[in-house]
C-alpha cells in the first residue's frame, strides 16, 4: 500500500514537473535600424495577457509561456508595428526584433484623444501625426505654420508667432483663438482655455528641435479626453533621450535680419536614466521690416526618465522668455467689387513685408489697470511670454493586469502683449478730424520727431493706431491627470481618471492712440497735435472707440472632471469603446471693463493740466464686477472600428462635448453668473483607413453642430448656432528610396443655423483648404533632398454677413538639403516662394476712396523670406 502510495506521489510530481517544462519563455532583445537598443518598447503575444515592456538595453523576456503557436507584437511610437509567428515547444525561444521608423504607418501606436493607446488601423478616430522629417520639411516659423498641415485644421498662420486663429472642420471661430480646440505639451494642456484674450495657448509654445512628434486628433474622443477640446487635441511630444543623439543648427536670414542657434542631445545613462534637453536662442527683425529687432529670447526645455522593468517616472521643465513681433490688421488697397477684389500694396507700403510697427512707434503710456499709476510700455517687447513649468509623469504596469498612469505640471506664466492695430486709415485730413473730435485736440498735425515740420506724408495718407497693450500679470496654471486601467479580461478593458485644473487669468488693458503716416520699411513717422499730443501719441485712451479698452480681469478657475472609459474586442474584428467626462467647474473673481473715471489726470506730474491730459481714462477705485459662478456639463463619445483585413479597417464615431468660456470672453451678471457658461458640439464622423502597397490613405466623412451662445465680447455681439459636413483625406506615399509624397485636402460644407445671418457662411471658413507636400532624397547616403510644401484655400468671407471675399490662394514652401559631409548639412529654407498674397482678417468694407477705389484694414502672410542653416545632427 506504501509502495503503490510513493509511486502516485512519484507520478503527482512526475506530472507537475513536464507541466513546468512546457511553460517556458520568450525572450530577446529589441533595437531600432541603426542597431541601437530601444527601451519602453511593448512587447504581447496576441490574443494572450502575457507580455513585457523592453529594459533600457532593449531586452525582454515573457515567462510562463505553454506550448503553443503565437503572434508575437512589438509596438513603440514613431515605429512601425512588428509581428512574428513564434512556436513554442518544450524549450525557451529568442526572438530578437528591429524596429523601422514610420510615423505614418496604420500600425502606429497613438496616445491622444483615446481610451487606451492603440494602432491606428486599431482606432476609431481621426488621427495624423508628424515626426521630426515631416516638420523640419514644412519648416514651420510658427505653430500656426505647422498647424497647417494637419487635415482639418484652418490655421490663421499670418499674426507672427502666437495668438494665432484655429477652427477645425467648421467648428467656428467666432471670438478669436481657438474655443474648442485644445493644444498640448507632452499630454497636458498650455492652457485652460484656447481663446483667452491676448493669452492664447500658442503665445506659450514655441517650435523647436525638442519636438519628436506630433499628434493631431480632430473630433472623435476628444470631447472625454480633455477639457475645453471638443472639436481636437494636437499634442507636441517631446524627446526622451532613449536613443542617443542631437544636432546643433545655426540659422541666418537672407534678404532680412535674423539670428538663430537651435540646439537639443539626449542620451541613456547608467541604472535605466535617459534625459534629454534642447532649446533656441535667437535675435532679429523679421520677415516684415519694422524698423528695430521685434524678435529676441529663447527656450529652454529638458527631461530625466528612469525607466524601472514595469513602467518609469519622468521629470521635466521648461524656460520660456521670448518676444515676437504680432502683426495685426494694416491699410491696404481695397479694388474691385466685394464678391471679385483684389488686396494691393498703397504706395510707399507693400502689404506682404511691411508692418504698421515703426522705429518711431517705440513708446506706449497710459494708467495702470492695477494700480492706476502711470504705466509706460515698450512697444518692441510684443508677444512676450514668460513660462517657467515643472511638471512630471509616470506609467506602471501592476500585477493582475492593473496599470496606472498620471502627469501633472505647474506653470508660472506672465508677459505682456503690445501691438500697434490701425484702427482708421484715410487722407491726412480726415484723420486729422476723426482724431480732434475724439478728444478736443487743438493746433495743427506737426511730425512729432525733428524739427516738427506739418505733416505731410508723401502718398497723403494717415493712420490711427491702436496700441494694444496688454500686461499678463498672471497666466499661471496647474494641470493633472491621473488614470488607472484593468484588462477584465483579454478582450475587454476600461480606464477610471481624475483630471484637475487651476488657471488664474490676471490680465490688464491699457490701450492708447496715435496718429501716424501710412509708410514702409520701420520707417512711419508719428504726428502729434502740435501744444497738445506727445511723441505721436494724442490720447492716454481710445476715444474712438469710446476709451472701450482699459480693463482688469483677475479670476481663477478650478476644474475637477472624472472620466471613465471602456475598450472591447467584439469579435477579432470589431472593436468598441466608449467614454464619458463629467465637468466641474467654479469660477471666481472680479472684472472691471471700461474705465472707471475719466477726466483732468497730471501724467507728467508738472502741476498743470494739458490738452491731452483733460481725460484720462483710469481703472482703480472699486471691486468691479465680482464673478462668483459654478456649473457642470456631461460629455460623451463612443466609436466602433471594424478591420475588414490587415491592410484596411471602417469606423465610426458619434461625439457630444462641451467647451467652457474664459472669463473675458462672456458677460457677467450683478449675481457674479455667466451669461452663457459653455457651448456645445455633437459630432458624427464616419472613415477608412487603407495601407496601400506604397503608403497609406486616411478618408473621413464628418458632421457637426456647434450651439454657440450669445454674450458679449469685446463690445460686440457673438454667438451663433452652426453646422458643417465635410470629407478629409490624407495619404502619405513612397515611390521607391528616393521620393516621397504627403498630402491632404478637407472640403467643409459650413453654415451659420440661426440668428440674423442663417444661412451664411461663418466668417473666414473656406470650403477647402489643402496641403501638398513632395520631396526627393538623393546621394550614396540620401544625404541631400529637396521638398516643396504647397498649402491653400479656397475663398471665404471677411465676416458672417458675406458681403466681402477674402480671395483663394496658395502658397508654395522650399526646402534644399546638401549634405557636406557625415552629419553636417548645409539647409536653404524659402518661405511663400512666389510671394503670394493670402488675406485671413479684414477689418471694415472700405474705409474710404483712394482715387478709384477703397482703403480696407486686413492682414495678408507675409511674402517670400528665406533662411539658411547650417545643421550638425549626431
């Protein structure tokens, strides 16, 4: 009985033992092209729950795998996905994989806008992405100019660098900026809202060569992703340092003054650390003369990750101090009828590099909105953003398929804004009256600089300027966002998040008024009523526009938004997920518009009151308008995306989201309540994704409603329900080696749905906008290349009413490389080639006659500039 008891034990043991043999390992070793190990990279056998996540050397290993044939799945960003067919029987495999870059590959792993990072083929939104060889090819000025693009996004790319105007797929823009659209760093937002006056998202991001990739979601899961997004997310990635590597590049102008070094290294270190930093400097005048050095600072940014076998932790910061020259709307020629015009030079100004800016035009003075003592601004400073950011991040993979995730970051911003705007432009005479009878003003137009001779400019025309000058005292936020995942089972997962926010929006107004000629070249002289104005600058206000302009907003916004989320494999074909974000959010404050008082003010302290200082416009003395308001909203989105084979899949998504409205972009009532306290957005989107053999084609069909409330801002009226349908394409294509062909169009059908001007179309929405962009490698190594970029619309209207055109046009970019030896090369960069005029904003329909036709206030892109670099990537 002993005996036959021991002989089952033996057997037991037997059993257990062969059981333990045939779960053996898959292991390996992960690395890029050039040989180089890749750390992070996600390493699954397909179908299972079993997987890795490769070491800082680039190694794996999967364990407890039994005998059996599997797909093995290697997935990184910025890579091509790798699957292999391995076999497991009785004995540990090796499997070593080299990944190949392809950004535009359906296989690509995407990490925006949705519930759980996939593949492209695998998603079901809307997603483009650009890496370092498509940027430096568009090479983009502005965010504006890379935005442009991107399918679906209408950039207006013509301001400068910042304050920039975005709508994607006839989503409007109706205030300015960009309301629902939201614009990220590394996965969290630059700023709460997108179309905070004189704050805007993109005043505080900056291209460099810190920039791995971009990713660009429109519509689709964007509505439960983030906040104030509905319509999109673009998300600037930074570089990690897993690979090492960096380049250094020195840019000059050509035909115009500018300075720049670029410069970014990273590389892995000991113990699973890598860190990257990277930056600019530069200094110069800019495309357009203005008569004085409009763009000088810099960026500094860098990171340090430490990678652990189950996920890593990542720190980084950011230094921003830059200032930019913004060009606002300029008197230009108005000929032709308003259905058919075209936008020409005057004489003495060329609208495509000329600017309203002087050497003259240095100096802008009134009252501080937060003090109200005197305040005097140098008008060169421009866009100026001041950001110092620390932020960090993490990802882990926990036992019984848990993960969890966060990032947050804290953001100091501050700056200021100034920019002259010519607000009337006539004959001498009739600014000379429109300006006196604003203010009063005694004595004759005499130049304000020299001998003080009459003013009398040569092509007999004046302007009013303007001055928008504007202090952001304090745009700091913090941002976080934490999420934790569990795979229920192998074809079903879901995502529970927390995102929180605090954004202060500190800004002061202190706008002024000048009388100027209209003249090129940085050269306008000013004109003062002579006993009255100074230094050209006739009143501390603007009393043509009824001293609307000297403001204070000073309110915090907190945000707490849950958000819960679920991803489901069907079948093997058919994928499913589903989001919902529930909005929190308080606002609290005080505004005060307009000023406060007006009358006899001493600014120069010299115990007399003079001509221009008898009304003064001052903000001080009293709480304001206190803002004291709360409110909610529910956002929702849910997407299936069926894969008809390998190569190709179908999806469809509906949306509802929301975006809440920044504090200067609503009224308030004597109960601290918004008059509208968010607008709305439903979206349907309907596409095909389909690998070609030598690329890819992206097709999708979309439709949307905007409900927009009315409220005032900026002392007008807006607000307008909307709707828009429209198709977007985008392929990407490689003809052999050496050429290669990106290009997109979207067509958009936009309409206005209520209010006086139903059935028109939104201001500044073209019907198409487009963008073609070849290149050609050539040489032993493809060490030299070329690349044209064309980017057009069709017309569309300067405002809802469609009384005036804005013309159609396109605009071709140029990009030579010479490669001068291994690593170093040699880059001329023309900018709008053929010097195309493209207007985006008019102000007014005709400001006056000049002999047969019209004076008009607009703003074109600025005309043909060219760059070269000399560039050393190692």
């Amino acid at each position: 009985m002993n005996t036959l008891k021991n002989k089952g034990m033996l057997l037991i043991v037997m059993l257990l033992s062969a059981g333990s043999v045939m779960a053996q390992s898959i292991s390996g070793n992960v690395k890029d092209e050039a040989g180089v190990p890749l750390p992070g990279v996600n390493v699954i056998l397909e179908g299972t729950s079993k997987g890795s996540v490769t070491d800082f050397d680039g190694n794996y290993s999967i364990d407890n795998v039994e005998n059996g044939t599997y797909t093995l799945v290697a997935s990184f960003l910025g890579y091509a996905k790798f699957t292999q067919s391995v076999s497991v029987s009785g004995a540990d495999v090796s499997v070593n994989v080299t990944m190949k870059e392809d950004t535009q590959s359906l296989d690509q792993v995407v990490v925006t806008g949705v519930v759980n990072p996939k593949s492209k083929i695998e998603s079901s939104v809307s997603v483009s992405t650009m890496d370092v060889k498509l940027i430096e090819q568009a090479s983009p000025r502005s965010s504006g100019e890379l935005f442009r693009n991107i399918p679906g996004i209408r950039a207006e790319s013509s301001g400068g660098e910042g304050n920039a105007n975005f709508n994607v797929r006839g989503v409007p823009i109706s205030s300015g900026g960009s309301r629902y659209f939201q614009i990220q760093e590394d996965g969290l937002p630059l700023n709460l809202f997108g179309d905070t006056s004189f704050g805007n998202a993109d005043n505080f991001l900056r291209i460099d060569s810190n920039i791995g990739r971009v990713e660009a979601i429109r519509g689709g899961s964007a509505s439960t992703q983030t906040s104030n997004g509905p319509a999109g997310i673009i998300n600037m990635i930074s570089k990690t340092g897993s690979t090492e590597g960096g380049s250094v590049g020195t840019t000059f102008g050509l035909g115009y003054q500018t300075s720049r070094l670029d410069f970014e290294y990273g590389a892995p270190l000991e113990n699973g650390f890598s860190y990257h930093m990277g930056g600019f400097i530069r200094t110069g005048e800019g495309p357009r003369e203005i008569g004085y050095q409009g763009n000088k600072g810099g960026q500094f940014k860098a990171n340090l990750t430490k990678r652990f076998d189950n996920g890593y932790v990542r720190v980084y910061t950011k230094l921003l101090n830059d200032r930019s020259v913004m060009y606002l709307p300029m008197p230009m020629l108005l000929k032709g009828s308003n259905d058919d015009p075209t936008y020409d030079n005057l004489p003495g100004f060329d609208i495509t590099s000329d600017a309203v800016h002087s050497a003259y035009l240095q100096q802008s003075a009134g009252t501080s909105p937060f003090s109200g003592e005197n305040h005097v601004n140098d008008v060169r400073n421009g866009n100026n953003p001041i950001s110092k950011s620390l932020g960090a991040e993490f990802s882990f993979s926990l036992p019984k398929d848990w993960k969890v995730t966060g990032k947050a970051r804290y953001s100091s911003n501050s700056g200021e804004w100034v920019s002259p705007f010519t607000a009337a432009v006539g004959t001498v005479s009739e600014i000379e009256s429109t300006a006196r009878d604003a203010v009063n003003a005694t004595g004759s137009l005499v130049y304000s600089d020299g001998d003080r001779e009459a003013f009398n400019p040569s092509n007999g025309l004046a302007q009013i300027i303007h001055m928008f000058d504007v202090t952001v005292d304090d745009l700091s936020n913090f941002f976080g966002d934490v999420k934790v995942s569990k795979k229920i089972s192998d074809n079903v997962g879901f995502t529970a998040g927390l995102f929180t926010a605090t954004q202060n929006t500190k800004i002061g107004w202190q706008w002024s008024s000048f009388i100027s000629e209209v003249q090129g070249g940085g050269q306008a002289r000013l004109a003062d009523f002579d006993g009255f104005s100074r230094n050209g600058q006739y009143s501390y206000g603007t009393p043509v526009w009824g001293n609307c302009c000297q403001r204070k907003y000073n309110t915090v916004h907190n945000v707490n938004s849950p958000y819960v989320g679920v991803d489901a494999d069907i079948t093997e074909k058919l994928n499913f997920d589903g989001s919902i974000r529930f909005e929190n959010v308080r606002v609290n404050g005080n505004i005060q518009a307009g000023p406060t008082s007006q009358g006899n003010y001493d600014y120069d302290g010299n115990g007399t009151i003079e001509g221009i200082e008898e009304s003064v416009p001052v903000i001080i003395g009293n709480a304001g308008q206190i803002v004291d308001d709360k409110y909610n909203f529910v956002s929702y989105s849910a997407g299936l995306n069926y894969k008809l084979n390998e190569g190709s899949a179908v999806f469809a998504r509906y949306s509802s989201g929301a975006s809440g409205r920044a504090a200067d972009r609503n009224n308030y009532g004597t109960d601290g309540k918004a008059d509208v306290q968010y607008d709305e957005v439903s979206q349907l989107e309907v596409g095909f994704k389909k690998r070609l053999n030598n690329g890819v084609l992206n097709l999708t069909g979309f439709m949307s409603n905007t409900d927009e409330g009315l409220s005032n801002e900026l002392n007008r009226s807006v607000g307008n329900p909307f709707k828009a349908l429209g198709l977007e394409a985008e392929t990407a294509l490689a003809f052999g080696e050496n050429l290669t062909f990106n290009g997109s169009f979207t067509w958009t059908k936009a309409e206005i749905d209520g209010g006086d001007n139903k059935g028109n179309t939104p201001r500044r929405q073209a019907d198409l906008v487009y963008n073609l962009s070849p290149s050609y490698n050539f040489g032993e190594g493809k060490q030299h290349g070329v690349a044209l970029s064309v980017l057009g619309t069709t017309k569309s209207y300067a405002q809802d009413n469609n009384d005036l055109v804005m013309p159609g046009y396109a605009y071709f970019n140029l990009i030579g490389r010479a490669g001068l030896t291994k690593g170093l090369s040699l880059v001329l960069s023309v900018n709008n080639l053929f010097d195309t005029i493209g207007i985006t904003e008019v102000e007014g329909n005709g400001d006056g006659a000049f002999g047969n036709d019209r004076l008009v206030r607009a703003r074109s892109i600025s005309g043909r500039s060219s760059t070269v670099s000399l560039q050393y990537k190692f």
